[in-house]
C-alpha cells in the first residue's frame, strides 16, 4: 500500500438505532485491559462469575448458561441446532424479520418449520399458540421473539411455558432486544432455551451471545440420535470449556469476556427493577414527547427498548436520518420489510436510554422537520417529554 490509512479516529456518536447501543467508559476500559491466556486460572475465575451473573439477569437457575463466541445470530443458530434434530418439527412464530430468520435457519437444518404468522407489529396471544399446537401436534419446539426489533412489538410471555410443556413442546425465546431492558423470566415463564446479545440492552460491544438452557433442554440434547450439525455451537463440547472439564473448544474473545463481565456487573449494581424502571420512564417521556408533536407508534404492545414510529407524511426518510447524523451525531434505525421507508426505530437501550438522549433526540427531531418544511406541532415535543420527567409517578 503506498498511503496508509489515517489512525483510527471512529466519531463522536450517539447510537439510538435498534444496536448497537452506546456503550459506556468503563466497560470500554474493561475491554483494553491486559489479555491474559483463556486457560488462566485467573480467566477460569471470569468466566464463572459471567456465568453465575448471566444467570441473574437472566432470572434462571439453569446450570447450561453461557456466552457463545459470537454475535446474537450464533445464539439463534446454536439453540436452533443444538435442540432440534433433521426431521424434528418446530413452530415458528413469525410477526417481523428475527421470527422470519428463525423459521429459515431451521429449515436449512432440514427441521420441518411450521410457520405461524401475525401481521408485522403485532403480537401473538394464547388462543392462537394453542391452535397452532392443535394443527402440530408433533412439534417439538415453539420458536417466539419476546422483543422484535423490526418492529418495536414487545410479546406478552404468560402461559406460553404451560402451554408449549402440554403439548410435549419445547419453548425457544429470542430475548435480543429485551435482556438487561425489560423483565425477562426464564423460569417464571417455563422457558426452555434462550439467547440474546451484547449490543442491545446489555451496552457493550457486539461479540457475545448469552444463552441458557433448562433441564428440560438438556434431557432432548441428551436424547439426540444425530450429532449437532454445527461443530462450532455443538454444546456437548462447548459446556465441557465453560463447566468444570475446562477443556480447549475454541479461543474464547478474552478481552469481550472482560467487557460482558463488567456489563452484568453495572447492571446488578443499578438493579434489574431499577433498570427495567428506568427504561419504562424514558420511553415514556419519549413517547409523550413523539405523541405531542403528532407523530404515532407503529406496534400493538410497544417495547421501551426500541420505538417504532410511523414516518410524518411528506418527510424524506434518507434526508431527515442523515441530519440527525451530521448534525446531532445521532443514529437512528431506518424501517425494515414493509416498513422500509415507513418507520423509524429509535432504540433507548442499556446506556443509551437517559433523559439526555430523549430530549436530545426529540429536539433533532424537530429540527429535522422543521427543515422539511413539512406541517407538524413544533415546539411541543420536547416540553411533553420534560412534563413526564417533572412527574413524580
Ligand atoms: C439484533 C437481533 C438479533 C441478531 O443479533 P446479531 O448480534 O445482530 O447477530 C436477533 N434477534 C433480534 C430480535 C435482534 O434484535
């Protein structure tokens, strides 16, 4: 190369998209502390604390937790792979784009996929499941995304457990967008196996998915006539490097380690309640503030994680995101599928959801279509926002 390239210099961001989300100084100085060997005993010690962590955040006790060595996706595909075999048939509920990947995942693994669908921003109620199983019988697995990030829907989780153990089923939960953001009970409601990711709620760079398996999970792992087909995600040699065998599978990404450890730590010092509370305010205060300037939500059950609003009339999607780019230095997601060009997704994730970042983003906002020239309520929003804040419940 004759010119090299300029020294790493990433710009100042604020990162309200659907994830990553911002991620704060100190996790950021976990991340560059010395890498140590990932047979040090010193590691050993890490991973275990990130695992008994794991498990409260998670609200389990399920022994088989871990954070599988790569992205959200990787949790998907290793709970997908690692429960189902070739022939075994699975339920998949699909109401956005993460439900949709699930059912093609699977089937690529030569599991029979029956699809379930529901118009995209909306959820799944029990009536619904409970017909599915009528019709599948012989599924061994229900797949359902708890918080959809394509569209901002956040699913009702009681008696889906219940009603998946009835039926001889095995319940799968996507809880990417939810995990360190809104209530998640891995116990409480019967879940089977679960993933999730770094970058989301969580607030610390992508690079780790953590999963949990129940007894249940275990016992059909234990049943399996066929080997995983993936031998990167097979459990049955990755919980032998996590668990007390400590036997080499793969270098684990010793620094991200570091990194998910300092996350879970941050958010047991703030506290699940605490967290999940804080996240309900901001989204409240950014709704009322989107609400007041006569923009609306998309979704029947809104997440607090992840907004999903309906583009003003006459505004320009590309122009109106490249201004709060350049110069807010915000980032905001773009609508996907049939909300391509429709929707906005503005994500209040982990450090990203504060006070600051809400009336921050509903000023941009405003200053974005005010230069539309396009008729909406100015000078409303942000005042609406501030009036939750001012509240006291
Ligand atoms: C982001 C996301 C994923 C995928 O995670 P990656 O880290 O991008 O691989 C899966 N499911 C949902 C609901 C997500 O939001």
């Amino acid at each position: 190369m004759s010119v090299l390239p300029a020294p790493l210099n990433p710009p100042d961001r604020v990162l309200l998209g659907p994830g990553p989300s911002d991620v704060s100084s100190r996790i950021l100085r976990a991340l560059s502390a010395p890498t140590i060997g990932h047979l040090d005993p010193h590691y050993l010690e890490l991973m275990d604390e990130v695992r008994s962590m794991l498990r409260e955040v998670f609200r389990t006790e399920n022994e088989l937790t871990l954070a599988v060595s790569a992205t959200g996706m990787a949790g998907m595909e290793c709970i997908i792979s690692n429960l189902l075999e070739c022939g075994d048939e699975m339920i998949v509920c699909i109401n956005g784009v993460f439900g949709g990947r699930m059912a093609d995942m699977a089937s690529r693994q030569g599991i029979v996929v029956h699809k379930l669908e529901a118009e995209w921003g909306r959820v799944f109620d029990l009536a619904q499941i409970e017909e599915a199983f009528k019709r599948h019988p012989g599924a061994k697995a229900i797949g359902i995304v708890h918080a959809e990030t394509s569209t901002g829907a956040h699913q009702p989780m009681d008696g889906i457990g219940e009603l998946a153990h009835r039926n001889g089923s095995l319940l799968i939960v996507d809880a990417v967008t939810s995990l360190g953001g809104v209530d998640v009970r891995i116990d409480d409601w019967g879940v089977d196996a679960c993933y999730s990711a770094t970058q989301k709620c969580l607030s610390c760079p992508p690079g780790l998915a953590p999963v949990t398996f129940s007894k249940r999970a275990e016992e059909k792992m234990a049943g399996r006539t066929s080997k995983c087909v993936s031998w990167y995600l097979d459990v049955s040699m990755v919980r032998d490097y996590w668990g007390s065998a400590r036997s080499y599978h793969h270098t684990a990404p010793i620094n991200m380690t570091y990194a998910l450890r300092e996350a879970l730590l941050i958010i047991l010092e703030e506290g699940l309640d605490v967290r999940f509370a804080r996240h309900e305010r901001n989204h409240r205060a950014l709704r009322a503030g989107l609400e007041a300037m006569g923009v609306s939500y998309i979704p029947q059950h809104s997440l607090t994680t992840l907004n999903c609003i309906g583009i003003p009339d006459g505004v320009d999607d590309v122009v109106a995101r490249k201004h709060l780019l350049e110069q807010y230095g915000i980032e905001i997601g773009s609508g996907l599928g049939p909300f391509k060009g429709r929707a906005w997704r503005i994500g209040l994730m982990g450090e990203s959801s504060s006070e600051r970042n809400v009336m921050l983003v509903l000023s941009a906002l405003e200053s974005a279509l005010t230069r539309q020239n396009v008729s909406f309520k100015e000078g409303v929003g942000p005042a609406a926002a501030q009036a939750v804040y001012g509240s006291r419940d």
